[in-house]
C-alpha cells in the first residue's frame, strides 16, 4: 500500500512539474518583451557564427584606395579612415559583443552569489535565533493547544512578531552591502563609486570625495527610511500610536 501510495506522490509531482514548465513557457510566449529580446539575441548569435560566410570583407582587410567613402554597391554602408568595410566591422563586432555580454553576465553573477552566499548564511541564523525564540513565546504555545499545528501557530502568530527585527536586520545588510562596494570594486577591479572614492583619496581630491561620500550616506538613509516605512505598516502599535 505504501508503495502504491508512493508512486502517485511521485507521479503528482512529476505532473506538476511539467504543468509548471509548460505555464512558464507559455507566460513567456505571450511576454511581447520577451520574444523580441530572444529574438535580437538569437539574431546576434547566428551572424556571430556565420560572420566568414556572410562578411564581405575579412575583418583586417583594409583597402587602401577607398578610404572613408560613403555607402556604395561595393560598400553597403562605406569605409573607414583605414579602407575598412563598415559592415564587415559590424558583423564580426557582433562576437566581440556576445563575449562581452556573457563576461559581464558572469562577473556580476560571481560576485552577487559571493555577496549573497556572506550575507545570507548570516540573515539565516538570525532568522533560525528568532524564530526558535519565537516559538518558545506563550502567545504561540496558547495557538498550538487550541488546534493549530505547530508550523501554523509559528506562521500566523510568530512570524509577525519576528518579522520586524528580521527587516531591520535585512535593511542594515543591504546598506552595508551598498557601503561595502568599495571593497568589491577593488578587489574585482570594477568601475564604480567606491574605486572613484579610493582614488580620489588617494589624489586629495576633496570635492569629489564630498560627494561621493553624500551620495553613499543619502542610499543608507534612504534604505533606513524605508525600514521605517515597512516597520509603521507591519506594527499595529506604532499605526495606532501615529
């Protein structure tokens, strides 16, 4: 019996997995913005793989006697300073692009899953702290005894009295992450805000420091700001006391 019972959770669940694939697919087909940026992509890749053959021109090949001439038969779209075909420049640019957008695609990959796996191990013990504290409380112990199960009584009555220390402590992890760019942009050697106000330490240069330092303390107060804003709407004491 167990075994049988076993085979139609498994057979449920491997229904409701395709289910869920075809709707994405679908929520996919019908998203207009979706279609047309995997349409440019997929264009960009087929001409990046069939630039010898459908380039007129190699992508050196310089003629000297047509420089910078306008677009023409020989020339669709003219030549360079250098007698280089524009549109043999574009075609086999469209590899250099490809490459770079993966690259970045990677890099920023590398460094949100570095962030996030630091970041999150340490919002995960606090969220474990808080909700064991949570469920020890009399308020959750009354719920379980009048019914509810123990998962329930910690979702419907513990989780909303941890929620906020757990927001705050989320807001103060973003500011920090956002504080903390410039030790990522060194260490990746990335353009950015934080490797401006190193180097404009390093030169002295005072007024850009200034406001360098004004735009990164306006994001921190912005993010506390909003803690605030999340933490009115959430407590009922605090919207009955305003």
């Amino acid at each position: 019996m167990s075994t049988i019972t076993e085979e139609v959770v498994d057979s449920a669940s491997i229904a409701a997995a395709s289910t869920k694939r075809k709707s994405l697919w679908a929520l996919a087909a019908r998203n207009t913005a979706v279609i047309f940026g995997g349409s440019i992509l997929l264009i960009m890749l087929v001409i990046a793989i069939l630039a010898p053959w459908i380039s007129p021109y190699g992508p050196t090949q310089k003629d000297r006697t047509a420089l910078r001439q306008p677009p023409s038969w020989e020339h669709w779209l003219g030549t360079t300073h250098m007698g280089e075909d524009v549109l043999s420049q574009i075609i086999y640019g469209t590899r250099g692009v490809i490459v770079v957008g993966f690259l970045a695609a990677f890099i920023a990959t590398v460094i949100a899953i570095t962030i996030g796996v630091i970041e999150g191990a340490m919002l995960m013990r606090f969220v474990r702290s808080a909700t064991l504290q949570a469920t020890g409380q009399d308020f959750v112990r009354t719920a379980a005894a009048k019914g509810l199960t123990r998962n329930q009584a910690l979702v419907r009555h513990g989780l909303p009295t941890v929620g906020l220390s757990i927001i705050t402590v989320l807001g103060l992890q973003v500011a920090g992450i956002i504080v903390g760019s410039v030790v990522i942009e060194q260490l990746f050697s990335l353009p950015g805000i934080g490797r401006m106000l190193v180097a404009d330490v390093g030169n002295r240069d005072l007024t850009k420091v200034q406001g360098e330092l004004l735009v990164l303390t306006s994001f921190v107060l912005i993010i506390g700001f909003v803690v605030d804003l999340v933490h009115r709407m959430l407590d009922p004491r605090q919207r009955e006391a305003a």
